[in-house]
C-alpha cells in the first residue's frame, strides 16, 4: 500500500520500521496503563471508530460497552468490518473507502469548531 502511495518516498518506507519501533519502545508502558474508558469520558470532535470485528490486537468486544458510556455530542459511530481484524482498509479496501467517504460527507455538515 505505502509503495503506490505518491506521498511516500523511499526514505520515508526505509524510516517507518525504526521510526515505529523508536515511539513503541517509548510509549508502550503509558499505553498500557491508560484505561481509556475512564480517561476519555466526553469527546468534544464526533467520535468515529472503525474496527475489525475479528481483531485480536485490540479486541471488537470492548468497543461498543465503551461507546454506550462515551459522550459524544457531535456524533459517534461504529462501522464494524464483519471480514476484516486489524486492517480493514487491506481486508476490506471498497468497503472501507466507501466508509470514509461516508465519514467525510456527514462531518462535512457540521459546523467549525472553536
């Protein structure tokens, strides 16, 4: 996928793995401490998660017990990918695009934040 992007140069792709392995090693430990259930109670923006039903890395089932006690006065919304796990934009490209061209048109309409 990175290798057809026009946005990405070789540099860039020779960078990634480092780059990402850098910022895990850095920000695993407060990553796993932050339950986020407790630390994101009120979101400000409209709250849109696309999940992979069958994600084993972070895991379908907690999302929508989360999304019941989320506020979210703009908005919230779930599209579950019903064949996908972690990467639903590889799993399921046509689904996911059209996802986020949903996505795009129903934000449009809200007004500028502040």
């Amino acid at each position: 996928l990175a290798f057809s992007s026009p946005f990405c140069s070789v540099a860039d792709l020779q960078s990634f793995w480092p780059g990402y392995c850098f910022s895990l090693s850095q920000l695993w430990g407060d990553i796993m401490k932050t339950n986020f259930t407790s630390s994101a109670k009120v979101l400000k923006v409209p709250a849109t998660f696309i999940h992979g039903v069958h994600d084993q890395l972070t895991p379908y089932e907690l999302l929508p017990p989360f999304l019941e006690t989320l506020e979210a006065p703009l908005g919230k919304q779930l599209f579950p990918f019903e064949s996908s796990a972690h990467w639903p934009f590889l799993e399921e490209t046509e689904q996911f695009i059209q996802c986020v061209k949903s996505i795009k048109a129903s934000n449009s309409r809200l007004p500028a934040l502040e």
